[in-house]
C-alpha cells in the first residue's frame, strides 16, 4: 500500500506497510501513481504528453528497484503476528490513578463533569492508592518499567496523597525490583514551589492545562464564578519550564469549534516560551456548540498546513518547539504491538477511581457497562477485557485501508464507542485530523532534510 501527497512544495511517498519514506520529483511522483499494475509502456502511454519517454523509462526501473528492495508497494506481514501477540498472558503496565474526582475549574468541554465523572465528589485515600499500586506491582508480570499518572479532576487538590503515594511507590520498587515512572497532569491553579520542587525530582513528566490564547482559554476554562484562569496560571507555568530546562513537560490545549484558528493558540504558547506544546481537537457530539465538525475540517486542515511551514521556518532560526501531534519517530517509533494496537486500554492500560474501581481507561470512567473490578479483587470482567485485548487496527474495517494506521494505531477506542457504539469503529472527524497531522509531521521531517 503506498500513500502520495503534496505538501507545502514536497512530493511525498509513502510505504505504509515498509514505513519507507520517498521525497521525490514531479515524474516519479506520477510514475509512482502509475506503476502498480501496469507496464513500462502503459504507463508510458499514459504519461508523454507530460514528461520526456526516456525519463519516465528511468523513473519505472528506479520504482522496480525500490519495489524489488522492499521500499515500495511492501505486503502487510503484520496481521498474525498481532494475533498471536495478543493471545499472550495480559500484564498491566500502566496505571491512571483518579487521585481527585473534584476541580476548581468548570472547564465547558470537560468530559468529566466538573472532575466527578457522573458521580459524586471525592479523593482517593492512601489506603486505595496504595492498594492500586500493590495491584499493579501483581499484575506486571516480569515487566520491571510501570507507569502511574496522577489524574483528576485536579490531583493537586489531593496532593499529600499524591506525595504519600509517590513515597511508597520507591519504597516498592526496592523490594519487587520494578521502576516507577510517575507522571502528573495539572491545571495548575495549586502549583507552588513546594509542587514544583516535588515534581521536578518526582515526576518524569508533567502536563499542564491550558488553551493558548487569553481568550481562547478563559472562554473554556474559566472558574466556577466565570472567571478567566489564565492571567494566574501562565506565570506559574513558564516557571514551572524552565525549572524543568524546557523538558520533560506539555502544555497540553483543546481547540474547539470557536478557534477553529487553533494554530494561533501554538503559536501563542510558543512566543511565552514553551518548548513542549499539545493543542489537540475537542472530541465532543454535534449537539454542543464548541463540537468540531465535518464542516470545519478543511479550515482545520489549512491551519496545521500553516502550522507546519512556520515550524520549519522558526526551525531555520533557532526558535523551534516541539508539537506533540507532528512528533513521529520514522527511524525507531514504537513497537509493533504498540503500533498495532495503541495505548492499551483495557488490558495494559486501567484507569482507578477513587474507590478502587477499575475502568479500562479515564474516558471510560463512571460507564458502568464497563466496570472491569477493583483493585483489592482485580480484573473480574475478563470478557470485557478480552474484547480490548482484540482491538487493533486488523479489527477496524476503517483502518484496514488507511496509510495512517500504524501512526495512530487505530485511534482511541472511546471516541470509537462514543460516536459508534462500538470499540471497534473509529472517530470519522478524529481519523481525518489525524491523517492530516500525519501529512505534515512527514512534511517537517522532509524539509528538515533540506
């Protein structure tokens, strides 16, 4: 399967199955279009009214090779090897601990409600976080690396548990031999210095909250009484990176269908100093004002277009930052059961409450259809953790034929299940932004060639 495409002055090909990337010129962008399944002189038939007959005999040899290298026109060996990976014994890795079903924001587009996740308010006790930790050190198997993600609502609301926890995390890794990698996700109305000390030598990574633009963001993310969140955050936040040498953090944003001009919210972020930016879509139905629409896609699609050209341009003078969605590694990447079946949910992956209750992932969290168990019992809904463990890209009829499958892995399984009914569908808005951010991420690192 080979994907083409013109962006931003490059003819792009790509061999989705190889991963292989070709920048080439007009004649063998066209010969390329041309030459599976057809000869030399079909394509030559097709093509001299345009290009010279002696070039475009060059340009078919040249394909032949590549194909013959396993470049080009590559067949998909992938399927049974998913198969049998998933037949393997499950082993949770990771861990997303609801540390604080509560928020002192009112955030318009939060699908947690305020942090209570169709429920009622609370914070996660020691007792339950240390009985998640516990859980995941007995379900890893021989894995040593576990990961933890403090999450809310807003986790610094229940901070000492966060603290408490952390300690007892290194306390376990010394016994069981394991290795934590604790991450937090913040919207940094509690961030102080103490927080900030903390995190720095605690926390492999830090997510902080905001939408860009001050009216971008105080329009979403306002407090309760309506008032704008940003004037107090954004000191707190470009303090908080540079503590951290421009590393090992996110500003992490959500346009909407009110900036559909999203890329002046990366922008603006970048002009306050901040190196490591996310900005991604609201996924949220039709009936919501703020919901991103089929309609609003080709403005969309011009806006990370434009985004792309000015990061290769500030790139030239040494004021590049880095753009969560266009980062692909297309040398290493990741493995090739993470590639075919994305973040885990569901098996790998759980989400905790803070009663104990496990979900197969923070989206999924007060759906009680998919209530998996709790962590003093475990996973108890194994059908339902069977039916995660055969979600993959070969399992979505919309995958199958998409050149961005191996990027997005098949994309998130609850927008899947929220707009499909299934886990096994996939968000059409989603997997048209996603193959667009796909576009431009190989555009940067072909420009970046130069």
């Amino acid at each position: 399967m080979v994907h083409q495409y013109k962006n931003n002055g490059y003819n792009i090909v790509l061999d989705v199955n190889s991963g292989a990337i070709h920048v080439v010129d007009d004649v063998s962008y066209d010969v390329i279009a041309q030459y599976e399944g057809h000869s030399l002189q079909e394509v030559v038939d097709v093509l001299k009214g345009k290009y010279p007959i002696h070039e475009i005999a060059e340009c078919y040899q040249e394909v032949k090779e590549l194909e013959e290298e396993g470049a080009l026109f590559t067949k998909d060996n992938y399927e049974s090897y998913i198969i049998d990976f998933k037949k393997r014994q499950t082993v949770v890795k990771a861990l997303c601990l609801h540390i604080a079903h509560d928020c002192n924001l009112a955030c318009r587009y939060c699908f947690a409600e305020e942090g209570e996740y169709h429920g009622r308010r609370a914070l996660m006790s020691f007792e339950v976080g240390k009985a998640a930790l516990d859980f995941l050190i007995a379900n890893s198997g021989n894995r040593r690396n576990l990961e933890v993600d403090f999450f809310g609502g807003e986790p610094l609301m229940n901070f000492q548990v966060v603290k408490d926890l952390v300690a007892y995390g290194r306390e376990q890794e010394k016994i069981h031999d394991k290795n934590f990698r604790f991450t937090l996700t913040t919207n940094g109305i509690l961030l102080n210095d103490d927080v900030m000390e903390f995190a720095n030598r605690e926390m492999a990574n830090v997510v902080l909250s905001i939408d860009g633009r001050k009216k971008v963001n105080d329009f979403m993310r306002p407090f309760r009484n309506g008032k704008g969140s940003y004037e107090l955050i954004v000191p707190k936040f470009q303090k908080f990176a540079e503590s951290r040498n421009q590393d090992k953090y996110y500003v992490r944003g959500t346009f909407t269908h009110h900036n559909l001009d999203f890329s002046k919210d990366v922008l603006h972020l970048a002009d306050l100093g901040f190196k490591q930016i996310s900005v991604e879509p609201v996924v949220a139905p039709d009936t919501e004002d703020y919901a991103i629409r089929e309609e609003d896609l080709p403005q969309l699609f011009a806006e990370y277009d434009a985004l792309a050209a000015e990061m290769v341009e500030r790139k030239k003078t040494g004021k590049d930052f880095n753009f969560f969605h266009f980062m692909i590694d297309l040398e290493g990447g990741p493995c090739v059961a993470k590639r075919l079946s994305g973040c885990g949910s569901g098996t790998e992956y759980l989400a905790v409450t803070p009663w104990g209750d496990l979900y197969p992932c923070h989206q999924f969290v007060g759906n009680e259809a998919f209530l998996m168990g709790n962590v003093q019992d475990g996973v108890v809904n194994t059908e339902l953790r069977d039916e995660f463990k055969c979600c993959n890209v070969y399992a979505k009829e919309k995958c199958r034929e998409c050149f961005a499958r191996f990027y997005c892995s098949g994309g998130c399984a609850a927008n899947s299940y929220n707009f499909h009914g299934s886990i096994n569908d996939a968000y059409d808005v989603g997997c048209e932004l996603e193959k667009k951010r796909v576009e431009c991420a190989i555009m940067i690192q072909a420009a970046m060639q130069d």
